[in-house]
C-alpha cells in the first residue's frame, strides 16, 4: 500500500459514513403540474349544468335578436353563480349561446350553432361550438368553431372577447329585468 491509497482510503471511508446519515431520495413521482385555470373553469362550469336541473329559471324574451324568435334562462345559482341559456332560432338552423357567472363576472361563454339540412326542418346536420374562458374580466382562452386555439396576447382573442362581452351584458341586462318582472307576475 502506497501513501497516496491512505488518504484516499479516509476520504472514501468519512464520505461512505456521512451517505449513510443522509436522508434517502423520495423515489416517489413529482406532483402533477396543477391544472390550467380555464380547464378548472371547465370543471366548475359542468358542476353548475348539473346543479341548474335542480333550480327553476327565470324565462326571457329574447325575439328581438332573432329572426325567427328567441328564448332564455337564467338559473341562479348558491355562491352568487348564475347560468344565463339564450336560444336563437332561424330558418335554417338555432344558436344557443350559455354564459357562466360568478356575480357580475364573466366565466365562461359556448356558444353551439346547430345547422339544419333544409329551412325549418329542425334536423340538426351540423354543430359548431366555439368556447371562451375568462378571469377578472379578461378572456385566457378562446377555441373557435374550426377548433383554433387562440390564448394572450393574440390580437384576435381581444376583440371576440370584445364581441362575447356585449353579448352578456345584453342577457345579463334582459334576464334580469324581464326575469324580475316575471317573478312578480307569479306572485299574483
């Protein structure tokens, strides 16, 4: 054994002895990554489709926006959430646009065109649906009826979110004044 082996050999040894008192690795996975916050809306969203079975809505008139007649519903929901339906028919097809609220915010909006193969025949030969995801006020996401996702800072995000927003503010501002307007009807 040479000189040069022993200190090698104490080295060794004293790093064997502090390996032996450290903590093991988890060999466990890492957590998930938590889930994109429009994906959680989505969530949140379905829970108040299944909730709003359970709540009598509100009706409106929505005709005036509609070439052949048109209708809402507005479900309000515990925790200031409110579910806002609006059916627009047409001779060749309807559009039912449902917005999804927490108070006064904009969470969600679908809106579903259903195409019909002949004028009035309410055979529905085509569905298109276009989704947009908001918070605080400002659109995240937007999947378009060609299935193009457009997120910040797309330009073409801004201005739909622009055009969905005054959309709700119209069924927002109708369901709540012909809703409250018929609840007071009813309790005649």
């Amino acid at each position: 054994m040479r000189f040069i082996d022993v200190p090698l050999l104490a080295v060794g040894l004293a790093l064997l002895s502090a390996c032996r008192d450290a903590p093991i690795p988890s060999r466990a996975p890492p957590p998930p990554p938590a889930p994109p916050l429009w994906a959680n809306v989505t969530l949140w969203a379905r829970s108040l489709d299944s909730l709003a079975g359970a709540v009598r809505p509100l009706e409106f008139d929505a005709a005036t926006r509609s070439t052949e007649g048109g209708r809402g519903r507005s479900y309000q929901l515990a925790d200031s959430a409110q579910k806002i339906d609006v059916e627009f028919f047409g001779e060749t097809g309807k559009r039912v646009e449902r917005f999804y609220t927490r108070g006064s915010s904009l969470r969600l909006a679908v809106s579903v065109e259903q195409h019909y193969d002949r004028p009035m025949s309410g055979n529905v030969v085509r569905e298109v649906v276009d989704s947009t995801w908001f918070e605080a006020d400002s659109a995240l996401r937007w999947v378009d009826s060609a299935s193009v996702v457009h997120t910040v800072p797309d330009s073409s995000l801004r201005s739909h979110a622009a055009d969905v927003r005054t959309e709700f503010n119209w069924a927002l501002k109708t369901s709540g004044s012909q809703g409250k307007r018929s609840q007071r009807n009813r309790k005649r």
